[in-house]
C-alpha cells in the first residue's frame, strides 16, 4: 500500500534562557523595547506534522512519499529522512524561502517568546499532487496534514477528482481555517483524525452535528491523551481503545503524529480500525518517551511487547505483519 504524507515539514529551534524574561522588561519603555536575550542553551530539532508522520512510518518498514515545501536549507534534514526510508523526491524546495520553522526562547519560569516563521510552507499550495501521482506510480491512500490552509484544500480536491482515497488531518490548522474550508477537507474523507479539542472544534466551526460528520466520512478517530482513542462510525456505537501505559513521559510533541503513523501502517497491512489504533497507541507512547518528535526507534519486539502487556498477547498482528507487508 503506498501511503502519500502532505503537511507541514518544519524545524524547531528551542532556546533555554537563564534568568527571567519579565526582569528584563521595562515598564515605560515597551514602545522602544530592543532586547537581546543570551541564551545559553540551542537544541534545533526535526519536525513538522508530515514529516513527523512519515518518518514513523519508515521506521515500520514502509516507504511513504513525502509531500511538502521546505527550503535549501532542508538538505542535511530531507538526507535523514530519506536514510530512513522515506521518499523526499516530491518535496517542492523553495527558491527563496527557508524551511518553517518555530523558534522559541524559554526563560527559568518556563515563560516564552516565540514565533513561528512559515516560510517555504507557503509555497505547498503551488504544488500539483495530480501531477506528483502521475510521477511517483499512485497512491492508495493520501494522508492531507496541517499546512499552508489553500495547499490543503487543494490537495483534497485532487485527491476527490481523482478517486483516491484520502485521511483529513487538519489538527493545528483547525484554529485557522474557516468553516466552508473544513467542510471541504472533510467531506468523503476515508478517515479523519481529530484529538478531543480539535473534534469539539471542528463540529462548532463547519455547524455539523457528530451525526453530520460521520455520514460524511467511513471513520473517525479522535485521541484523547492518556485516555487512548475513540473510534466513531455512522450506525455504530463508538468503541474506545485505552492508550499504551507510558513508563515515562519525556515529551508529549508530536505524539499524535506518532499514534497517526502507527495506525496507517496496521491500516495498510490490513488491520482493521481497533488493531490500528493499538498500534497508533503503541507508537504514541513511544514517542512520548522520547525527547523530539522523530527520535523513537519502534523495533519490532518492543512494539509486541508494549502491544502484548497492554491489550494482551493474544490480540497481536501475526509475525510481524505491519511492517511486512506494507514494505515497497
Ligand atoms: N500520557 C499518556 N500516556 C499514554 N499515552 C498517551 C499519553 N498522552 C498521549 N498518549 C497517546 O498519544 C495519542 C495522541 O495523544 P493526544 O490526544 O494528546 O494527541 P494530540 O493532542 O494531537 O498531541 P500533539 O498534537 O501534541 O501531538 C493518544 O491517543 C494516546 O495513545
Ligand atoms: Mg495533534
């Protein structure tokens, strides 16, 4: 099953400032404020939602197709990427932008300045998945993740146009498209994914009931933190899968992209909707463990292992399926 990944690609520079943000501002003198912080810790991480996605899925042995625009500079992160297994061959490189990128200065309280450069991502919205299918043999299954909002409804209408099925993902994006524009990313979608703000969010701006929504798509699912994942069906009652019990928790970024890896790579060897989100589970909880959003090593005993103890052993994929079969 080839599964294409569209969505933001981006990279994180967090900063640890040692001393107080407030202290160094001055009441009175705001309008001229000119303000250097030294900071004294630098950590640049890899991130963005389809890349986030994409990297779990080569991680479970498949080879997604990465749709995106970064800049130049995406070099040394899009070699990584593709060490790994994941095709960047159909990202869109920018002439003139950077690669997004969020950058944040955390001070000892743990208060923050940040500000999130969008940069390339502006450009996804001139990208022609029609033509990137037509070059890259297809695809089963189009995942369409937060990005610039018109490349979003763009390559859900290729993705209708041309019959593929597709997972609307709006996550982040939710806060900052319209009503019409959601309606759109979720209309025929084979799967949505939500967590429990983003689903509360999404009825309230497109107006639709629970009822609504799912006429409109075959499955949704919606995280809910520790509390696991809900799947919801028309005519259905909705089941809940638990979440994996985490050992630790290093940091929560980026597990819902994690638990989305997971679940399209069970969907993809032929899983259905509660063993995939076991599996997203299982990914999520290993991201959480990690620091950074694509530094989790799913090896396939430890996937069993965490599968096994929370759901039992006798609910596992025989051998291991997911990644066999979805390889290529
Ligand atoms: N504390 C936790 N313990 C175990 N599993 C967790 C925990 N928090 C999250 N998860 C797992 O991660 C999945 C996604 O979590 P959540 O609903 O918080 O996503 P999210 O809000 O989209 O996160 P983000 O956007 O920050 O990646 C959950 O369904 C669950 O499987
Ligand atoms: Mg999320």
């Amino acid at each position: 099953m080839r599964i294409v990944v569209t969505g933001s690609i981006a990279t994180d520079h967090l900063m640890t400032f040692p001393g107080r943000i407030s202290e160094q501002l001055i009441a009175g003198k705001l309008d001229r404020i000119s303000l250097s912080l030294l900071v004294d810790v630098l950590e640049v991480r890899d991130g963005g939602v389809a890349a986030n996605i994409a990297y779990g899925l080569a991680r479970l042995g498949h080879r997604p197709l990465l749709v995106g625009a970064v800049g130049a500079d995406f070099h040394d992160y899009g070699g990584r990427l593709a060490g790994l297994g994941v095709d960047t061959s159909a990202v869109h490189v920018s002439a003139t932008r950077h690669t997004a990128r969020f950058l944040c200065t955390t001070d000892t309280d743990g208060r923050q300045l940040a500000s999130f450069y969008t940069g390339a991502m502006a450009e996804a919205s001139m990208i022609d998945l029609a033509d990137v299918l037509r070059r890259h043999d297809g695809a089963d299954l189009v995942l369409i993740g937060a990005d610039d909002p018109s490349a979003m409804v763009r390559h859900t209408r290729a993705c209708r146009t041309l019959g593929i099925p597709f997972a609307a993902d709006p996550s982040q994006q939710l806060a900052r498209l319209t009503g019409p524009e959601i309606r759109e990313l979720v209309e025929g979608a084979d799967h949505l994914f939500t967590n429990e703000y983003e689903h509360e969010l999404l009825l309230s701006k497109t107006g639709w009931t629970r009822d609504d929504v799912l006429r409109r798509v075959s499955v949704w699912i919606t995280t809910l933190g520790d509390k696991g994942s809900r799947i919801e069906r028309a005519d259905e009652s909705p089941l809940d899968v638990p979440a994996v019990p985490a050992d630790k928790v290093a940091d929560p970024t980026g597990v819902g992209d994690a638990f989305r890896a997971g679940y399209l790579a069970s969907l993809a060897a032929g899983a259905d909707a509660e063993q995939c989100a076991r599996m997203g589970s299982a990914l999520a909880t290993m991201a959480l463990s990690a620091v950074g959003t694509q530094t989790y090593t799913p090896a396939p005993g430890r996937v069993r292992e965490l599968l096994a103890a929370a759901y039992g052993r006798d609910t596992l994929p025989t051998a291991d399926a997911p990644a066999e079969a979805g390889r290529g």
